[in-house]
C-alpha cells in the first residue's frame, strides 16, 4: 500500500472508526428488543444489523425476530432509546480528530459512508469542532444499497471527485471492506472490538490493518 498520505481522497464509515459508537448501538439494540420481549441476541445479529440503513435494519429486525411492530416501530424504539446521545455524548475514536484535521490542514477530500443517519451524525461532528472538516457525506439509505454492495463508497467518491483508485476508504466492517476492495479503493481496516468482526478477518480483505487510528498519523 502507497503512503496513507499520498491519496486524494478519504471516505470514512462512522460507527466503530471515526465515531466509538458501536458498544451503544449494541446497547441500544439488546435493550429494544428486550422492550420486545427478545431476550436473547443471535452472534450474528449485530453484524447483519449494521452493514444495513436504519430503515432495512429495523425492517430486518422486525422479520427476524416476528416482532409486532413493523420497521417503523423499531425505528421508534431505537431512537427513544438513543435519545441525543450523538449530539451530547459519543465521543470520538482514538486518533480520529487528529487524522481528520491532519487531512483537512493537507487539502485532502474527506467524506463519509454511513449507515447511520445524518441527523445523527452531523451534531457529532459539530460538537466536535470538525463539521468544516467533511466535505460530504453519504448513506446507505441515499445509496439504495446497504454495505454488501460497493455503491455507497461509489457515491461518496463521485461527490469528492475522485477515483476510486487515488481513495482510501477506512472501516471497522470486514463487509463493508470487502465491497469497497472489490470498485477498486484502497481501503484501512480498523479493528473495533464492539463491531462483532474478528481482526484477523477485516485484515485479510483490507490493504492495512490497524486498531487504532492515532497509527496512521
């Protein structure tokens, strides 16, 4: 892999690498379906859960579980369980502040790839002095397509004006890597220990691997 320096852009998922927000998304899910009676979580649920939109995440919560509400239901009950913690609360990532200030000071594009919501990421950024930092963002919502499909990290790049080949796309998700790896970016993993993704698993799809961003700077 070329210096993580040298590329144009930079296309960040949010939860688990800029944002260290996976182990209350965890929190918020056990405790919604606890509220619907699930009393026990499948190993995989978390990881199906977050490659998806808010929406097709509840949708999906919903079915799998035959809870009695729909997707919108779900919905309600993560956001009054979340509450403004975004805005209030999460913090960010190891490193995560510097690297982005860093890049921005380098006249580098930087945008994101979420699944979560807007309206919930940006007060984070804000909060944190670095909205002016992000020159776009994109989620899987926007993108039609959750992170199984390389299309999200394809809009984002189309918005920065770069190619997906002069774009490192940073994620904590072996499934998300996988998608960009496979439209051509260089992608970093970064390992997370609430993302419910072995290491050894993102790092054999992605060009690096670290655990914590403060290594890159």
């Amino acid at each position: 892999m070329r210096d993580f320096f040298e590329f144009e852009g930079y296309i960040f998922d949010l939860d688990g690498t800029l944002f260290d927000s996976m182990g209350l998304w965890a929190e918020v899910y056990r405790k919604a379906l606890c509220g619907f009676g699930v009393a026990e979580i499948p190993a995989d649920y978390i990881r199906e859960v977050n490659v998806r939109s808010v929406s097709e995440g509840a949708r999906y919560t919903a079915e799998r579980f035959s809870l009695p509400v729909s997707g919108e239901g779900v919905v309600a009950a993560w956001t009054a369980i979340a509450g403004d913690v975004y805005a209030t609360s999460v913090e960010m990532k190891q490193g995560a502040a510097e690297l982005l200030v860093r890049l921005a000071g380098a006249g580098k594009k930087i945008g994101v790839a979420t699944a979560l919501d807007e309206a919930l990421a940006m007060p984070c950024f804000e909060r944190h002095g670095l909205r002016s930092s992000v020159h776009s963002l994109t989620t899987v919502e926007e993108a039609g397509a959750d992170k199984n499909f390389p299309d999200v990290y394809l809009l984002e790049c189309a918005k920065l004006g770069c190619a997906p080949g002069e774009t490192v796309v940073v994620e904590d998700s072996a499934t998300g890597a996988r998608a960009a790896k496979s439209a051509g970016f260089c992608v970093v993993g970064v390992f997370d220990p609430n993302a419910d993704c072995p290491r050894e698993e993102l790092a054999a799809v992605c060009d690096r691997c670290v655990d914590s961003l403060a290594e890159l700077l």
